[in-house]
C-alpha cells in the first residue's frame, strides 16, 4: 500500500494554485539506496534532486538552492561531513537545513554532525519501509522548523529595521543584574558596545535636570508604576523617551522593568520651537501674556501648597514717554529700545527662559524659585515675577533696580543713543489679590500712581482701588448730570478787572467730588472725553449768557479741549449750533501747545473755521510743546498762556523772567493776548506787572469754585475796576480764596 504524500500536491480548497513540492537534494554513493530512497520520498510529496557524491551536490548547489539536503555521512572522496562543512561555507547557505542520513549511530558520529552545523541527524534503520516514513515525517518538521525560523529571522529583520527608522531600542532593568540594552537601544544612546550602568547614564542628564528626572524616576519604581518620561542627555544633544513596564516573577514580586528607549531629539526640538513661538514674544524673546499668567498661576498655587509661608509679587512695568520714540525716530528704533529694555530687565532678577511643569513638580519644595521671570505683555508694558519674597520691602527693591536700570541711556543701532525711563507698580500676593488677573490690575494701578511722577515706582495700596471703580462708572456721567464745571477767575493784571473765566471740569461720584487728574486721563482712554467736552462747552456757553443777562459780564469763558476733538466735524457743528443761539461768542477754546505742534496741519483748518465763527483759541502750556514762529503766524489764535512752570519759578531763577518776556514780547509781535497762569504770590504779580503781562489767573487770585459761589465776583467789583495808585490791585478779598 502506498503511504499518503507528507506535502499534498491537489489543488488548495480555496481555488488557489497548489503547493510546490518542497524539493530535496539527496546525495549518497550507494545508488541502489538511492534509488529506492528517492523513490519512497517521491511517493511522500517530495521533488527530489539526486547526487552521488560530495563534490557533485556542492556543484549542483552552485545553480539551485534546494529546501532541503538530506547527505549520507559515509561517501569516498568528500564524506557527508566535509560536505556538509562547505555548504555552510558557501554565501546564503547558512540557514539551509541538512540533515544527516547514515548508520552509524555512535556519540562521536552523532557530535560531529552537529559540529558542522547539520540540521538533524537521522540513523538508517533494518526496516526500511519504517524508516522511509519516519524519515518523511522528520524532514516534515525540519522544514516547518526552517521555514518558522526564516520567518522569525525576516520579522527580526523588518523590527530591527523597524527600530532603526523609528530610532528605537528595547532595554531590560533587573534588581542585582542592572541594565541591559539591545543593539538598537546601544545605537539610540549613541553607545559602540558595552551597555553602561544606569549610574552612568544617568550622569548623562544634564546636571539643572538631574535631579529632578532621578526623582521622578525613583518615584516610579517604588510604586511600580510604568515608565513614562522624556530624558534629556549630554547637554540637550539627544532626549530619550523611556517607555516600560514593571515585570514580576511568578510570586508576583517586582523583579524590574522592559521597555523601549526612542531617539525623539528632532520630535522634542520642533515641540520646543511651537511652544516656544506660542509662549514667547519674538522681538524681546520673553514670555509673552499668556506664558506669563501661566508661571504666575504656578507661583501662586507654590505659595498656597506652603502655607503661604512666602509671597509672590508682580511688578507692572511701563515705559514713559515711548510713543514719542516711535513717533519721532521710527518704529525699527523702537523695536531696538524694546530689546534692550528686556534685556536690562532680565538683568535686574534671576531669569529662567523655559520651564519644564514635570521637572518643577519633582523639584523639591524651592522649586518655584525658577519661576521668576519677566514677561512683555503689550507694546511697552513689561511685568515681573517675584515668586518668593518675604516682605513687601524686596519687591520694592527689585523695582528700584529696574528703575535705575532703565535711566541708563540706551545705545541702539544707527549710532542712535536714547534715554528712556519707566515707571513701575508693584502688588504682593495674598495681600493685594488672590488671582493673577486681581494682581495685574493692581499692579498696573499702582503703576498708574507712579507715572504721574515718572522714572518712579509704587506698592498697590487699597487707596488706588477707585480707578477700577471710576473707569466702571464714567460712561454716562454727563447724561447722569454727575458732571460740574468749576470757574476760576481771569483779571487784568494792572486793574484786577475781571476780563474772563476758565472752566474746569468736575465729577460728583458717589458723593465725593473728583477730580480732573483722576479721570480726564480715563476719559481720554476709553473716548468718553469727546461727549463730556460737548457738554462742557454747551453748559459754559449757558452761564456766560446768564451772567451777561443777571450782571451785565462782558468776558469769555475759556473750556479746555482734547486735540481730538479739533479733528471732528463735531466741534465746528456744535460751534454753529451755539452761533446760531447767539452764546458762541461768549466762548474761548483751549489747546495745549504740545497737543498743537503734534498735529498742526490737522488741527489748523478747524482753527481757521472757528476764527471765521468769532470764536478765539488760546495755546495752554505754552512754552513746554516746541512752537516755531513760523507755525504761531500761520495759526488763527488769539492768544497764548504762559505755561504755570514759568511762572512759579518768577523770582527764584533768573531765567524765568526772561523767558517770560520772551514770550511776551512774541505775543505782541504777533498781535496776540498773554496771560500768566498758576499765580500764587503778590510776588509774581508785581513781576508780571513789570514785564507787560495783560492778564493772569490762579490761587492767589481766586481758586475754581461752582457756579453759584462765583457770583461774588459781581458782587464784590460791581464789574468795576477800583482805583490803583502806583502798582497792580491786589484784587484779592479775605473770602476770594
């Protein structure tokens, strides 16, 4: 009865083409064996390639690779184990099974077969019959156990070329035998050979993260959680990521880990430069706003975690006067001014550039020393973080620094050198806030205080709390009837008549009366001061012509106007309106000379169509805004104000009386009114009367007061100049003050 083939050759069950026969070289010298063993391996699925010798099969071998060689040991010439030595020997050979078919059944045989790298090694048997089926059935498996092993070899091949495009390793970590690493792992970590000792890779980590990544890790393994966590090595040139698990033994004690080590350097440096241009400004290279509230809100959270035990502070920085660098040298010089601004700031604390939460966290308890930072967070506005200070006396030391770092000139492009200053505000957390956002808003207030003064800094205090406040309430103040004018008087300087009036704004806010520097500057801001100037100029225009009707006032009342109220068709509207009503005349408008020769050929149509309406101008401040004589003759003005600062230096610095006469004598030249303002001394106003000035106001004349307390003034003069002999009245009654 003929065996059932060990390789069937029908066609497949799903249509496919049938398998091929695996193809065997049998080489053996006794040719009846031969036959009769080719014959049974035919019959068992097998194609088979014969050979009587040693140096036929490594011929036959030299144009085909079979699946298998079955090689009898005893042959003349080349036996079976010299033969089986050269096919190793030949290139691609190395893995092609052999096995050994001979009758020699010693352990000597048996050990030199496998010497040289056979396979298997079958002993003929008496019954040959058995033995052709056994030895079918042991080829079988030899080359299911050849092809297994191909195809392990190829998978082991595409997960090594796998983890080499990926650049990835595995590794194993073992209590008392330490670390071991695949050769991918050795190529990731830069290594030739020998694998190192975890000591040794761990000093590879640069020594500020050190620490840190040693404790995150020692803080894994004790609770045997898995590895998870990006290595920084050899000074930021490679990161590895390191991923494991924690393996146990089969009393389910923790023996280690095993786990993968991948090259992510390339990975870790393009995340670094986005969340660096999304958490850095690009000209000053500092935290921008939002990495700012960022390191601050973990400051705060530190602070809370100890038990307040220290305080953080935040200094709002502002630049003064910056607008005027753009505006005059141009916004690349600015841009300049803004780098070395930073760069002195970051000068005046320990700056930290980037910041690692993970690291932080693993840090140990002064770990949020490394927030303090500085940030900008608007065009000029730059903010400090203090996170540990212990009295609020080492914030204000630190922004003293900042100040005093900031007067130095600055030395910019072009040969350009600038001087700049700024002013700051500082707020101490729990203190003034118990948010970032209740910090910044103080902070800012406080630096609001301090630019009054400029080149200064202040401490939050609950005294600043109104801006807020009055920022809140101001829109609508006008319609609300909040909004008051006040009337200082205007006199002739040799009589004491009284030739006119200056309105002053006032605000009635939750029964306090503020006011104008706290807040025309936020009326300027948020846009409110265009209505509430509409309204000033409506409600002056009314009492001029009340007082002209009750006693017979000949005078102006001057209303002081923002420069952009100039620029709008509003203003001359409003003016033909109250031209119409017979009041425009009745009115003076104030600029202020700065205001003036920053926009000149803006504002001056609006000032040639108010002269055409009857209506005078008068330059405020003048004296400190730069004007040219060339610009004063063209402008339709009627008169300039001396600035107060010139005049308060009357009779204390020799210069102040002969600017003063400079400018009187301009005025006349130009065929305009003068008048001194800020009078406080009988003083001035002898000297005033000595250099021809017209007019003059201030406290020692008369200081603003309402509407209803004015009326004194025609009561008091009857609208009549008393009698002067030899000097200026001194129009001044106990109660005028």
């Amino acid at each position: 009865m003929t065996a059932a083939p060990a390789f069937p050759i029908s066609p497949r069950g799903d249509g496919a083409a049938p398998l091929p026969r695996p193809e065997v070289l049998l080489v053996d010298d006794d040719e009846v064996g031969l036959l009769t063993t080719a014959i049974a391996l035919r019959e068992r699925g097998f194609a088979i390639v014969e050979a009587t010798r040693g140096e036929e099969a490594l011929a036959i071998l030299q144009e085909r690779k079979p699946d298998l060689v079955v090689l009898d040991a005893q042959m003349p010439g080349l036996d079976g184990f010299e033969t089986c030595a050269r096919i190793r020997a030949m290139p691609g050979f190395e893995r092609l099974p052999i096995v050994m078919l001979t009758g020699l059944d010693d352990e000597a045989s048996i050990r030199h077969a496998f010497d040289v790298h056979a396979t298997d090694f079958y002993t003929k048997e008496k019954d040959r019959a058995l033995n052709w089926s056994l030895l079918a059935r042991r080829l079988e498996y030899v080359l299911r156990a050849a092809r297994t092993t191909v195809e392990l070899d190829r998978s082991r091949e595409k997960l090594a070329r796998a983890q080499q495009l990926a650049r990835m390793g595995s590794f194993g970590w073992r209590h008392g035998s330490g670390l071991t690493l695949s050769r991918e792992a050795l190529e990731v970590l830069k290594l030739e050979s020998r694998p190192p000792t975890l000591r040794a890779l761990l000093r590879r980590i640069p020594r500020a993260q050190r620490l840190a990544s040693v404790r995150l890790l020692r803080d894994r393994v004790a609770q045997r959680r898995a590895l998870d966590q990006d290595l920084t090595l050899d000074d930021g040139q490679l990161v590895v990521h390191v991923a494991g698990k924690a393996e146990e033994d089969e009393h389910k004690r923790f023996v280690g880990y095993d786990g993968f080590l991948q090259d992510i350097t390339d990975r870790h440096r393009a995340q670094s430069q986005s969340r660096y241009h999304a958490a850095f400004d690009m000209l000053t290279e500092l935290p921008n706003r939002r990495e700012f509230i960022r390191r601050a809100d973990l400051a705060l959270e530190a602070s809370r975690r100890h038990g307040l035990r220290h305080k953080v502070a935040l200094l709002q920085i502002d630049l003064d006067r910056f607008k005027q660098v753009n505006d005059t040298l141009g916004h690349q010089i600015g841009d300049d001014v803004l780098r070395e601004v930073a760069t002195r700031l970051r000068g005046c604390i320990r700056y930290h550039a980037e910041i690692d939460d993970s690291a932080l966290e693993a840090a140990g308890p002064r770990a949020h020393r490394d927030l303090e930072t500085v940030g900008r967070v608007g065009g000029d506005e730059f903010v400090v973080l203090l996170p540990e200070v212990t009295d609020p006396a080492d914030a204000e030391r630190v922004a003293q620094r900042i100040v005093y770092a900031l007067r130095e000139p600055l030395r910019l492009s072009g040969g350009h050198e600038r001087s700049i200053t700024g002013s700051v505000g500082v707020a101490i957390f729990p203190d003034d806030g118990e948010t970032v956002q209740e910090l910044h808003r103080n902070a800012d207030l406080a630096m609001y205080e301090a630019k009054k003064e400029r080149d200064s800094s202040m401490i939050y205090g609950p005294g600043l709390l109104k801006r807020p406040m009055l920022e809140a309430a101001l829109p609508g103040a006008a319609e609300r009837g909040e909004l008051e004018l006040h009337y200082q008087p205007q006199v002739d300087v040799a009589s004491g008549r009284l030739v006119g009036v200056e309105a002053l704004m006032r605000w009635r806010f939750d029964g306090r009366l503020v006011m104008p520097g706290d807040f025309i500057a936020l009326a300027e801001e948020s846009g409110d001061i265009l209505e509430m100037s509409k309204w000033a100029l409506r409600e002056a225009a009314g009492q001029a012509r009340r007082w002209q009707a009750a006693h017979g006032f000949d005078g102006t009342i001057a209303v002081n106007l923002p420069p952009k109220l100039f620029l709008r068709q509003d203003l001359i509207d409003l003016i033909d309106e109250l031209t119409a009503e017979g009041r425009s005349r009745l009115l003076s408008l104030e600029i202020t000379e700065t205001s003036l020769m920053r926009d000149v050929v803006g504002v001056g149509p609006a000032l040639c169509r108010l002269h055409q309406l009857g209506v005078d101008v008068s330059i405020d401040d003048f004296g400190t805004g730069y004007s040219s004589l060339s610009h004063l003759s063209g402008l339709h003005c009627a008169e300039l104000k001396i600035d107060r600062s010139f005049v308060a230096k009357l009779g204390i610095e020799p210069t102040a009386v002969h600017i003063v006469r400079t400018i009187i004598a301009l005025a006349r030249h130009l065929s305009l009114r003068v008048i001194a303002e800020g009078v406080e001394t009988e003083h001035q106003v002898e000297l005033l009367h000595s250099l021809d000035c017209t007019r003059m106001q201030g406290f020692h004349i008369g200081r603003p007061v309402p509407a209803a307390q004015f009326e004194h003034w025609f009561a008091r003069l009857n609208l009549e100049p008393p009698a002067v002999a030899g000097g200026p009245m001194n129009v001044l009654a106990a109660g005028s003050r």
